[in-house]
C-alpha cells in the first residue's frame, strides 16, 4: 500500500512540474507580445524605411556586399564584405546620408559608418 501513495505522490510531482512549465510558457507569450508592441514595433516603424529606401539607393552589385547592421544615435551602421565595395561605398555615402535624411526624417542619421564585416 505504501508503494502506492509513494507512485501517486511522484505523479502528481511529475504533474505539477508540467503544468508549471505550461504556465510559464504562457507567460513568455505575453512578455514576447509586449516586447514586439513597446519596442520592436516602434523601431520597425521608424528604421523600415531606412532599409527600404537603402535597398533603393545603392546599385545591385554593391547591395550584394553591403549589410544594414543596425541606427545607434544617429549613426547608421554598414558591414561591407571586401575593402573595394568599402571603398566605393565611402565615395558616394555623402549622397546616400542627404537622400537618407530628406527621405527618412523620423530615422534622424547624421552619420554613415562603413566597416568590414
């Protein structure tokens, strides 16, 4: 008999710890929700357009070397693969942060930096 109660009570712990679990991933759902409404949401809005309109501005042969890494402070942030692309990518970013802002105001880049990466 007391093998019995023994089986129940380690059932019921095995239970218990699935339902904890199952409540927990209900909780991460909500803070992943709110994660996506509060701030990536936002910053998608804002930053959007930017790549949309990057995607517009460069020629194809030198989209396919350059990767948008991410606005910081105003600072657009570009990784380019090879030092040539680098290099042709520094001789037109004056024009690309002029188009950049009159196109883009919300996203407020003063300033294109361009790395290897």
């Amino acid at each position: 008999m007391r093998d019995s109660t023994n089986e129940r009570s380690r059932l019921h712990t095995v239970w218990s710890g699935k339902r904890a679990r199952w409540d927990t991933a209900v909780q991460l759902g909500a803070a992943a929700e709110e994660l996506m409404v509060r701030k990536i949401s936002p910053r998608v809005a804002k930053f959007g357009e930017v790549t949309e309109l990057w995607g517009h501005l460069l020629p194809a042969e030198l989209r396919r070397h350059c990767r948008l890494e991410g606005v910081t402070a105003g600072c657009l942030s570009v990784l380019v693969d090879s030092p040539s692309y680098m290099y042709e990518l520094q001789l037109c970013s004056c024009e690309l942060l002029e188009q950049l802002q009159r196109e883009c105001p919300r996203a407020q880049i003063k300033k294109i930096k361009i790395a290897l990466g």
